[in-house]
C-alpha cells in the first residue's frame, strides 16, 4: 500500500464537462415588508427542498440564489426565473421584500446580525472590522474551463472587460444613508481585504500553483475559499469564476450582462491566437485605473484600452466590442440578450437610476421602493 501523503497546496483542475458552460450566483437583500430595512429572516425564505438553489450567506439579511451548470443564457434564465418566483411568493407571505442591488441605501452595517458558522466566525477573527462593514451583495459568474492553463489565460483575457463588466452592473452609490458619488461603492469595501480585489496575475496553472502553495505555507489563506479576487480560478468546479460584479437590479440586466461575459469568453476562443500576437499586454497598473475609473464613473468612464494611453469612453467600447460579438450571440441564438447591454450603456445602469430617484426626490426611501419595484418587475425603470 502506497502511505505517501498528498502533496500539500496541490490543486487539480477538474475540467468542465463541457467548455464555457456557465453558472450564475445572484446575492439577495431581505427587507421587512413596511420598513423596507434589511432584517435578518433570510433563513425563513428558504424551503428545505430547494436543492441547493437557495443558501445562506455571511449576513442573516442575505440571501444567496444559484443556478446550475447551463449551456446558455436561455438555460440561466429558465433557471433563476423558477428560483426567483419561488422566493418573492416566499417573500409575499412572509410579509418581507426582496432588492437586488450591490448595497442597501440605508443600511447600518453595524445593525447587521452575522449567520452562525465555524467558517464565519473564523474570517471575524482573521478580518475584524474590515469583514464586519461588508453588507454588500454581488453576482458571480463561473465559466466552464477545459484545463487550468486554459483557465489561466482566459483570467488575463477578462481583466481587459472587468471595467465594462463591473460599469454595466453598476448598482452601489449609497452607502449608509450618504451618496457617495461612486458608480459603484461595493468594490471598495472588498479591496480593504488582503485577498480580495485584483488578483496576482500569473502566466500558466503550475505558476499558479507555486503561488497558492506560498499563501498556504504562510498561511496567508487556509484554501481556495480565502481568495475573494475580482477573478479566481475554481478548480473543484473546473471554472473560472468572475466576482467583481455589483448585484445586478434586475433579472432583465443580470441576463444582458451573463450574455455579454459569455459571448466574449467564445470570441477568445477563436481568436486567442490572434489575440495574443497582436495585442499590447497592459501593465497592473493600467488594470487598476481603468477599474477604478468604473467604480467612480460607470458608464461615463474615460477608459484606457491599450499602453498608448489614449483614452475611449467606455459607452464607445461597449459599442465596438458588441459589433465584434453579434456574429456570435447569433450563433448562440442570444442577440436579444446582448442588445439589452447596449440598452444599458445607453440608457443607464442601476446607480444612474438610484441617483435620479434621489435628485428628483431627496428621499433615500423612495430609491429604496424603486429599487424593490424594481426587483418585482424583473426589468429596469428607466422613467
């Protein structure tokens, strides 16, 4: 009998069944139903049948929703829709409401009542005040990865898209009752971490590996778990996971955005190659301005596309690349899905929305009932 151990921080990649497939993560806020404050009876809209689909999360005020592998956007939406209905019918009897932007205007993190588990009270320990402030709430797409090298480059690939991504789901410019005059506030509480926010940029899976073995030995993280990055590799689930959106305001735009991500993931496909000779690798540094520009300007962010520094609105880009994406959400049969990104960029994402309810009202209460009329309708209101 073979007694050697495994070795330690050694991380197989189990790859996909089937390359790009996708699976969604929704996080949710529960709101008393008169108050419309967050309250912490998440717990009561679970059905113990769910299967998984729905779970709880760090705060007993949120309320996670997942979906399963599916081959496409129509397969996520059939998905979510089901799990969606069954909590607002839940959520109706309850007497309780359901919103699904990044944070909640008027919640008090102090207020917020922490889910009991051993995992939970470890990262309190580790974390402190820094874990303690983040009632926040975001959308995790995974991406079905043929290996980890693969998993690699296509990592590197969507840094590029990261500001695109995260302005399209812009949905955080309230934090604690105050407008904060960000797109998006969520991000910054994430990057106060010492593993979340951009990731260490490596260049193939065994480099990887030498990296999660460090964090392991210096006991940096105790798994694959610690890492809160923007992008992640999650090699039990043979994917690639991409965690910097806002939670998106509604099922309308969740599904433009999964669309947009998927399409793009099919474009580097057939065109890595291409890709790789042709294009300017782009420093950190360049990566870490154009994400912030997006946390502070969304949509009406001046971004940085190649080395040479010249800037191109981000509405622009958007526009370019789903030109370059239509011969592929037609093959995909998505094109009505990735129009409403379009949609989005030119008429407005969720901050925009927030903060016009505010400007005509000065009344965080009615952005908060928009919000949630919002969720109810499944579709943005614009007007």
């Amino acid at each position: 009998m073979d007694n050697k151990k495994k070795k330690p921080g050694l991380l197989n990649f189990k790859t996909s069944a089937k390359e790009l497939t996708l699976g969604v993560e929704l996080e949710l806020q529960v709101l008393d139903g008169e108050s419309l404050l967050l309250t912490p009876r998440a717990n009561e809209v679970i059905d113990r049948g769910d299967d998984d689909k729905l779970q709880l999360e760090f705060f007993q005020s949120t309320l996670e929703v997942i979906s399963g592998i599916c081959a496409n956007t129509h397969a996520v939406e059939s998905d979510l829709k089901h799990s969606l209905q069954k909590v607002s019918a839940k959520a109706h009897t309850l007497n309780l409401k359901i919103a699904s932007t990044a944070t909640h205007p008027l919640a008090d993190y102090r207020e917020r009542l922490i889910t009991p588990s051993k995992r939970y009270n470890e990262l309190i320990d580790r974390n402190q005040w820094l874990i303690r402030r983040m009632a926040v709430y975001g959308m995790h797409v995974h991406i079905g990865m043929p290996s980890g090298d693969a998993c690699i480059r296509y990592n590197y690939f969507f840094m590029h898209f990261l500001p695109h991504i995260l302005a399209l789901s812009g949905s955080s410019p309230f934090w604690q009752g105050k407008y904060t005059g960000l797109s998006s506030c969520r991000p910054t509480t994430y990057e106060s971490l010492p593993t979340a926010g951009m990731p260490y940029l490596v260049k193939d899976w065994k480099e990887f590996q030498k990296l999660y073995r460090f964090l392991l030995r210096t006991q940096a993280i105790q798994s694959m778990k610690d890492l809160w990055w923007d992008l992640r590799p999650s090699p039990h689930y043979g994917t690639l996971e991409l965690r910097f959106c806002d939670e998106p305001a509604t099922l309308y735009e969740t599904l433009g955005i999964v669309t947009f991500i998927h399409v793009l993931a099919h474009w580097f496909r057939d065109h890595e190659e291409e890709w790789t000779k042709s294009y300017t690798y782009l420093s950190r540094w360049i990566f870490r301005e154009n994400k912030w520009r997006a946390i502070r300007y969304g949509l009406d962010a001046e971004m940085i596309p190649t080395r040479r520094g010249k800037a191109k609105g981000m509405r622009d880009d958007i526009a370019d690349w789903i030109k370059k994406l239509e011969p592929y959400a037609q093959a995909l049969n998505c094109t009505d899905y990735l129009a409403r990104v379009n949609e989005i960029a030119q008429r407005g994402n969720s901050s925009e929305r927030q903060t016009r309810v505010f400007q005509n009202t000065n009344d965080l209460e009615a952005v908060i009932r928009h919000n949630v009329a919002e969720f109810d309708k499944g579709m943005p209101i614009w007007t």
